[in-house]
C-alpha cells in the first residue's frame, strides 16, 4: 500500500489515493496510521479519490485529523494535496477546483512548491456557533481570565483571541482543550491566539482534534479575519511556529491563502502492518 508524506511549514499529511487504499479508512485506522511511534506518525490524513465528474472537479478530498474525525477543510492540506495532484499527474493544470467536505476549492500553483487557494467566503455566523450574533463576538474563559473571542467559519470553525501579551508564554496545551470542547461550539472548534506584529500579526494555533500544530491554514485565516475587522488591512502576512501564510481578504470576507507545501518522501506500508489495519488490530497486537 502505497503512500506519499507531505509537510506545509511544519503540518504533515500522509496522503493516500482511494484506488490504492483497500479497505475502508475508518477513525481506528486513521489513528493507527498517525500514531508517530505505531505508525507513519502525521498530524492527519488526506485521501484522494477521482471526482464523479471530472469536467467539474480535478479529484475529491477528503481530510482526516489524527484522532481520526473527518474535517470540512485544511488550508495547509490543500495546498498539499493539490501540489500531490500535479506531482502525480492528476492534471497539467495550474488552476484547477477540488471537492471538499466544505465545498469547492479553488487553487491555483504559483510555483514549484507554492500555490495560492481561493478559499471561499468567510462568514462570522454559523451552525458552529449558535449562540453568537452576527458580529461572531463573544466571550470565553481562557484559565482563569475571560477573554473576547471571534468566531469565523472559513468552512470550519475557528475561535480567534487577541492577546496584546503573553502569547509566546501561553500555555495552549493547558487551555485549549476547554476552548476547543467549549458548549458553546457544537461541534467543537479551532482556536488561535494572536497579536498585532507590525503589518502583519503573529499567532499560535490549537487545532480540533489535533493539538498545537506549528501551522494551520484554516487557522491562519480565522486570526486574519479576527484582525481585518479590528482594522489590520490585507493582505495579512501570519507569522507561526512553522513559517508564514499570507492572506487576502475582501470587502465580503472572500479568502484567498498563499503559501508552501513540498513533499518529504513516498513509501510503502509494509505487509503486515496493511494486514493489520485491515483486521482492526494495533501494531501493540491489541484490538483497535
């Protein structure tokens, strides 16, 4: 079984393609998978099947978190998995749309190991948060202080807070846990934490389901519309763990992501490991 690992500025993927996957990619064998001393070890999974129509959509992507739940929507996997489509020969393309769990997304490649990915309109209300009015604001606990908070959907979740210290020193791993479970958000969220760093802001992001990551696309977007409706103007450079994202954001909140992905190496699942994901069973011999 046949798998490619790609990393965007610190957030790896292991990507597969459907054809070559035999058995169903169930939550137990994404985390088998990911696990980083059972298995490959990644911060999720990206699958690629053909598109039902191929005059529409280059390929369908569906999007894995390491704890095995599915998500809408990664920036920095997309640009993964679009950059895995040219290296593969999906298409000779340099813009080209893709189907996600969010909807159609749009890239196009500006480069070797680059590409810049209409990411659709964000929007401040949502099913994710209910309770919110139309401005997203809100507010929310983070230890033992309350904070305001901004909700944006960027074709998942995010909880974006500004903090004007104390960002390097914050212990996400402590705090984002609650914000991510909160009741607030249903079906969970994304968090960042960011701060104004001259033109640009600097941020910190704790993904759903994920953990602290050193980047995240969607995430980098949720903080940039939190900034660009304080007044940051666009684009906005992202500073984060892992480098920088640049995004563009318009008069209606329409997002475009410009940043890198490159790959790290192809390989193969040895057999026995391919046997016992699809018997259910863990490296440890222990019933998934």
């Amino acid at each position: 079984m046949r798998f490619a690992k790609w990393q965007a500025l610190g957030n790896d993927y292991i990507v597969l393609e459907a054809d070559g996957v035999p058995f169903e990619l169930t939550g137990e064998r994404v985390r088998a998978l990911c696990e980083p001393h059972l298995g490959v070890g990644s911060d999720g999974v990206l699958l690629l099947s053909r598109a039902a129509d191929p005059h529409a959509h280059v390929a369908e992507l569906r999007i894995f978190n390491p704890d095995g739940s599915e998500a809408e929507l990664s920036g920095n996997g997309v640009r993964e998995a679009v950059l895995y489509l040219r290296a593969a020969g999906w298409t000779d393309r340099d813009e080209f749309t893709i189907l996600t769990a969010a909807g159609e997304v749009t890239p196009e490649i500006t480069g070797p190991d680059s590409a810049r990915v209409a990411m659709g309109r964000a929007a401040t209300r949502s099913r994710d948060y209910p309770e919110g009015g139309a401005d997203g604001v809100g507010r929310i606990g983070v230890g033992a202080v309350e904070h305001e908070f901004q909700h944006v959907s960027i074709g998942n979740p995010q909880c974006a807070i500004e903090l004007s210290d104390g960002l390097e020193e914050l212990d996400l791993a402590a705090v984002g846990p609650a914000i991510e479970g909160a009741p607030i958000f249903p079906n969970r969220t994304n968090v960042s934490f960011w701060r104004r760093e001259g033109a640009g802001i600097r941020a910190r992001i704790f993904e759903r389901g994920v953990g602290e990551t050193l980047s995240s696309g969607t995430g980098a977007c949720g903080a940039a519309v939190a900034a660009h409706l304080r007044g940051a103007p666009s684009p906005i450079t992202v500073v984060l763990d892992g480098g920088e994202l640049v995004v563009e954001i318009s008069a209606n909140l329409d997002i475009h992501l410009t940043g890198t992905a490159e790959p790290v190496y192809d390989a193969e699942l040895a057999a026995p490991f391919v046997e016992r994901l699809a018997a259910g069973i863990r490296a440890t011999g222990r019933r998934a």
